[in-house]
C-alpha cells in the first residue's frame, strides 16, 4: 500500500510525498474518511501528485487538511483513497478495493470528513442529513476502525465514534454495540448486514457490491461494466461458500404491478435494497 506523509514539508512547499510500504513493515497510520466531490475531477488523485498538479486541484485543500490533523495527533502518515490508489492500474485497483476494510481496521484513527455539515450549533442539526450516510463505501469506513472522529467542513471536530454511538445507531439502523465493538461485525447476521447498506448508494453501479467486499470478508475480481446485478449476484455467491448462513434469502421484492415476466425469481437478491 502507499501512505502520505504528513511531514516535514518545507514552509511554502505544497508538494506531497507518497511511500511505498509493504504488509509487514507497515507504520502507525491515520486515514481520511470522505465522500468525493460531486465532479470527480475535483479531487487530488495520484496522478495529480506524481506529477506535481495537486495544488492545482478543488479538493487540495481537504487533503492538507487531513494531513495536518494527522501530523497534530503525532501520525506520520495518511492514507486517503483519491490519493493513494493508482486507479488506472485495473490490477492496482481491484487489490486496494479487496484490502480496504483492513486498511481502515489497521489504522490507529479514522477522520471521518462531512463536507456538508458545518460546525455551528444549526449546521451541526444536519448532522444526521450528511452526505456521508447515504454512500456505500462509508458504511466500512464506519465500522472497521476501531477510533473514528467526525469533522465539519470547515475541521472542527463534531465528536467520536463512542461519544455519538446512540445517534449514529439511529441514523444508521445498526445497533449500538456494533458500532462500539462490544460485539463484532461479523457476528451480525448476513440478512443484518445487507440491510446496513440497503439505502445506501454509489456513483458506480457495480460498487454497491464490491464496497461490500469487506464487510463480509471475502475477495473477489473487479468487472467494471458487469453491471450492478451480475456483481451483486457474485457478492452473494462468494458469500455462500464461506458462510451457511440461511439470511442471505431473507429479502423481499415487491413484484411488479404487470405480469411482464419480472415476477420469476431466483433465490438470491438483486441488489443490497432488497434486504
């Protein structure tokens, strides 16, 4: 994997720097939780550092940011998704994607970031409205770290993980001692874990199965183009031969008001709203 590092940089240098590490000599990290911009060209990518444009970039300032709340709290390094993830490698991406709920179990902090949520008293009553719920690759950036810190948009922090659980396992459905680690993830029902994601979304289709990946603890290769059924019927295959879990047929589907042949189903869901 790579990291950022958060420092030293020299005053008036915005030049990032990324390292290299490998599984067994991985350093204490923190990691950056957000949602992308709306217009993705708006976000620091890897390409952006590797050749020097990332100042140039809408979104650079979340990234310093990020890297100065990390370097406050004495982490030398950062790992954030747009950043350290060389996505035009199909090989690179599809590996990142199957490692990324260790990524964020492994880090010592999650900052978890809400573009949307200012921090005055009125901003902070839409805190249960952010973005940030609604998307299906924070549902793991939620639950892997064992220490998550919400900020606003302008890095006031909101609170933690522990010090929001009630409100989190209201805005979220998922119960409280999943959310504080008093019990684990995995000892929730497969049907249970379905329906944390069921209205949550994602840009690309296929990504409603794959940002699941972890949560379940299996692998799989990433065929962008399949589809979101074809990926989300391999997701619940995958599943199947690790777990006998009898949940995974616990969903319901409302039929269609005509009869147009849409009615004959197979034993496995459509996509995680079915749970």
């Amino acid at each position: 994997m790579r990291l950022l590092k958060t420092g030293p940089y020299l005053p008036g240098k915005q030049q990032l720097q990324l390292i290299q590490v490998w599984r067994e000599d991985i350093p204490p990290f923190a990691v950056l939780s957000h949602t992308w911009s709306r217009n993705p060209d708006d976000e620091v990518l890897f390409a952006d550092i590797k050749n020097g444009t990332a100042a140039t970039k809408p979104a650079f300032g979340k990234v310093q940011d990020a890297i100065k709340a990390a370097m406050l709290d004495g982490y030398g390094y950062l790992w954030i998704d747009t950043c350290c993830i060389d996505k035009t490698s199909s090989v690179e991406l599809s590996e990142a994607i199957n490692s990324m709920y260790s990524y964020y179990a492994t880090a010592q902090k999650c900052y978890a970031f809400l573009a949307d949520v200012g921090s005055s008293e009125t901003d902070q009553d839409c805190f249960s409205q952010a973005r940030w719920w609604l998307r299906g690759w924070t549902l793991q950036e939620l639950l892997a770290p064992a220490y998550v810190q919400f900020f606003s948009s302008d890095w006031v922090s909101l609170g933690t993980k522990d010090e929001l659980c009630h409100e989190i396992a209201q805005i979220t459905g998922i119960d409280s001692e999943y959310l504080n680690g008093s019990v684990p993830v995995q000892d929730a029902s497969i049907a249970q874990r379905m329906s944390w994601a069921s209205k949550r979304r994602t840009t690309r289709e296929e990504d409603q199965a794959y940002s699941l990946i972890g949560l379940f603890d299996v692998n799989m290769t990433m065929h962008y183009g399949e589809g979101g059924r074809r990926a989300f019927l391999r997701l619940q295959e995958e599943i199947m031969r690790i777990n006998e879990d009898q949940t995974i047929f616990a969903w319901v589907k409302e039929a269609p008001e005509k009869d147009s042949g849409e009615n004959y189903h197979g034993l496995l869901a459509d996509s995680p709203a079915d749970f």
